[in-house]
C-alpha cells in the first residue's frame, strides 16, 4: 500500500479520536497503520500476529477495542460470521466490498467464492428505488475438510462394529460347540 493511503488512515482515524476527546496512543496508530495493510478478512488474533512479526506487542484487548474504533470510524467493516470470533475487513467501496463467503458450520473456515454468474446477476439485482451499495451472502454448511473427516470417522466406526459384531458371533459358536 501507498504510505500516502497509510497516512490517510492514520489521518482519519486520529481526528476521529480528537473528535471523540479520546487519547492518541502509540498502540492505537500501530494498530491502525497495521489494520491498513491488511488484506481481505482479519480477525483480531490475526492482528497481533502481524503487530508481533514485528517484534512489537498489544494486548488482545487493546486490539479489540482499537478495532471497534475504527469501525465506528468507518475505516473497518466487522463481519459476525455464525460462531466465529468476528472479523474484520478495510472498508472498501463498491465491488471490493461485495462479498461471497461459505463459512463452516464445524471449524469455522471461511472461503472467499469467485461465482461469475451469480456476480453478474447480482451487479443487475435492482432492489426498487433502493440504491444498492454492496452486499454480503453468507452460505452455511459443512466445508471439504470437514465432510472427509466425517466420512472417515463413520467408516472407522462401521469397521470397528463389524469386527465386534464377528467376534460376538465367533463367541457363540464357540459356545454352541460345547454344549
Ligand atoms: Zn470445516
């Protein structure tokens, strides 16, 4: 990113904090310039990542109210994906802020969908006199990896009842013959 877009930023997101009487804090601008340098969805663990691969440190729960900040500042837009810790992506205008996710119902995992067809048919949706900005479909389900280690467990478990079931017979047969 352009230092010009990070100076903007941090711009935007300090008279943000002069307006609201809050205090501009070292932790506050590293976070914000991190923020700015982020692509697609974020969660807050990943920003501390990021802010350690640079040998700095935030707490958690600095992060977390620095990033409530700048989405009231509209810097940020927050995603509550199902069950997951919220996430987090730079505001973008237009299509940059449309957006196809499935999100696993299991472990979470969200997947960004590139679907022509269904971009096309929705950059034609008119919704009657509302102007459209941008839009979010969340799909829901099990993703791949999921789905696979369910299968596997189902078969380990089919396997582990057929060789009970043979032995129990094994046992009954072996009964029958003494008697
Ligand atoms: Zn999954």
């Amino acid at each position: 990113m352009p230092d010009d877009k990070l100076t903007s930023t941090l711009t935007r997101f300090r008279a943000y904090l002069a307006e609201k009487g809050m205090r501009r804090t070292p932790e506050r601008d590293i976070i914000a310039l991190k923020v700015a340098r982020m692509t697609n969805l974020f969660d807050v663990e990943a920003v501390k990542a990021a802010i350690e691969a640079d040998g700095q440190h935030v707490s958690l729960a600095t992060i977390y109210t620095t990033l409530n900040l700048l989405v009231e500042c509209g810097l940020l837009r927050r995603h509550r994906l199902g069950n997951n810790s919220a996430q987090y992506e730079k505001a973008a205008a237009g299509a940059k802020a449309n957006h196809f996710l499935t999100i696993c119902t299991q472990c979470g995992k969200i997947k960004e969908v590139k679907d022509i067809a269904l971009i096309q048919f929705m950059n034609s949706l008119r919704v009657g006199a509302f102007k459209v900005q941008y839009y979010q479909l969340y799909v829901h389900g099990i993703c791949n990896a999921c789905s696979r280690r369910a299968k596997r467990l189902e078969r380990e478990q089919a396997k582990a009842q057929a060789m009970e079931q043979r032995r129990l017979e094994r046992e009954q047969e072996r009964l029958k013959s003494k008697e």
